[in-house]
C-alpha cells in the first residue's frame, strides 16, 4: 500500500468515525424524545425540519425529467420498508438500552448479504455463509431468549433492521436506473403524510426546546450525512464500512451518562459476534467482488430511518450542483 493511499484510508477512516459518532448523538435526542412522544410524531417533525435543505439541495440539481419512478413498484416497495424502518427503529431506540438497540441494528449488514442472494442473483460462498450465520447467532446472544423477555422493543430493532436491509437491497438494485429526486423525496413525503394523518391520536404539545431537538437531530443527521460523503471520497468501503460498529462505544458512553443504561454481558458478547461477522463479510467482498460490478454493501452507508437520504443520493445531489456552479460561473 502507498503511502498516500495509506494517508487516504486513515483521513476517510477519520472522517466516517466523525460521522458515526454524530450519527450517535442524533440518536441520544431520538432516544431522548421518545419518553415524552410517539415515534410517529417525532419523524414527522423530524421530516419537517428537513424538508428546506433537501429542497434547496434539489434546486442545484441540474438533471432534466421528471418524479415518475422507472420502476414504480420497486420503488414503493423501497418506501414502504424506509417508513417501517423509521417507525421501528425511533421507537426501538425509545424503549431500549442504546447499546443493545444498536447491537440489533448491526445485523443490517448480514441481511442485505443474505437478501443479495435471490434479489440480486449475487453469489455468497461457504465462507461469508458461514458469517452471516454466526452474525445471527451473536443477534440470538443479545436477544438473551428464555432469561430475558422479548418486549415490543426487540420486535421493533429486529423488525427495522430487516427492512432496512431490504431498502437497501432494492436501492442497489434501481439505484443506477432511479432520478436521485425520486429516491430521495418518495419516502420523505410518505413518512410526512402518513405519519401527519397519525398526528390527530398521537400529538402532544411540544415546548420550544423539545421542537429545537428535533430540528437538531435533522441537523446531526444532515451533517453526519456530509462526513459520509467525504469518507466514501477519500477511502475504500472496506475501510470506512467497519466504522460504523464504533457507535456501540458511543452507545456505552451515551448510555451510561445519559440515560443510566449498563450494557449488560449478553449485550457485549453478542455485539462482538456480530461486528466480527460484519467486518469478515466487508472485507471477503472487497476482495472477491466480481470486476465491473460494485459488491452490495460497497455503497451501503447507515441508513438514517427512511428520512434522511442514503449517502449515494445525496453525494449524487450535491455533484450535481457543484458541476451546475461551475458551469454558471464558467
């Protein structure tokens, strides 16, 4: 390795590392705001808040067409599990231990894995099998069943996780054909109005410093989004990927601070298990990814709940616009 692509792999490491551990405090405020509202009410202020920066950004965006999917039905499949996601993973967050709601949401990772078998017609050999099962073991290990009772919580993280994974899946597979506007505004304005047509049995009254933290975690989910962009710019996937499984450290910290948690042994075993298992699977793909065709978790990013855009759109988005400033000022 040279030197300057070894400087490059430890700026995008640095970069991914700062964006995970915003990522992390961005959900302390959901986690935070959840003992006081509904998840539904949550995301749809949160989706609230994000719609002047997301509108501004597609202003620069010079693409000529339209909002109608090429693939319609792919594409509501995709916001179907992106408003899942977001409904189960703010209330998953809400009512469980940081530590172990993320060590749940790690096995993302493995399921997309498993999903690119029949979806994308990718092949998996014996070795990363062999992972995502262990992977899922380590989830079976934090879930603790027969000492530790399986609460709606847990349904929630495995259930986000799932579907996460799926819209993942589904965005590799139309990505390269969909308008990034359409990825990106679909599960927006779903989120918007599904969860608004909620807000009549769920609202309550926000004071003005529980509305600022929801336009915070817009705003930590924004910026982290741009320390994504970098990272992915500057370093390989198998390099910036395994960074997200830092949160878990963040996770303890937030968790023993603000919220009293302790991470208990299952926990911690279980996260181990699977972070093992999902930096083997990264790595096994980056080495045996078939030439010409980007291995499916080589453009996987977090997915913040089915509100923030996906780093490959937003990335798309503000090249766009940067080409058309220049081309304007040329």
């Amino acid at each position: 390795m040279s030197h300057t692509t070894q400087n490059a792999n430890v700026r995008g490491a640095a970069y991914a590392l700062t964006g995970f551990a915003i990522f992390s405090t961005h959900d302390v405020f959901i986690k935070f705001l959840g003992g006081f509202y509904a998840p539904f009410q949550i995301i749809f202020f949160f989706t609230l808040f994000q719609f002047p920066v997301i509108t501004l950004m597609l202003m620069r965006d010079p693409t000529d067409g339209n909002l109608i999917p090429k693939h319609p039905w792919l594409v509501l499949l995709r916001t179907a599990l992106a408003v899942i996601t977001a409904a189960c993973v703010f209330y998953a967050f809400s009512v469980l231990p940081m530590a172990q709601t993320y060590a749940i949401i790690f096995a993302s990772p493995l399921l997309i894995t498993l999903l690119a078998i029949p979806v994308l017609g990718e092949q998996v050999g014996w070795r990363r099998s062999l992972a995502i099962f262990v992977g899922l073991i380590g989830v079976i290990v934090v879930l603790n069943p027969g000492t530790t009772a399986f609460s709606a919580g847990h349904l929630a993280a495995l259930c986000g996780a799932g579907c996460s994974a799926g819209a993942a899946v589904i965005m590799r597979k139309i990505g390269s054909e969909e308008r990034s506007a359409v990825l990106l505004l679909y599960p927006m304005m779903a989120n918007f109005i599904l969860m608004g047509c909620m807000m009549p049995f769920v609202y309550q009254p926000m004071p003005l410093y529980h509305l600022i933290g929801t336009a915070l975690v817009a705003i930590f989910g924004f910026v982290a989004a741009m320390f994504h962009i970098m990272a992915y710019r500057t370093a390989s996937a198998g390099v910036v990927a395994p960074m997200q499984y830092s949160q878990i450290i963040w996770a303890v910290i937030f968790g023993y601070f603000f919220f009293s948690e302790t991470a208990d042994w299952n926990t911690a075993v279980g996260s181990v298990i699977i972070i093992a298992s999902g930096v083997y699977i990264v790595f096994r793909e980056e080495t045996k990814s078939v030439p010409g065709k980007s291995p499916v978790l080589n453009t996987r990013s977090r997915f913040v709940p089915g509100t923030m855009p996906r780093i490959s759109q937003l990335s798309g988005l503000i090249k766009n616009g940067v080409q058309a400033a220049r081309k304007n000022g040329s």
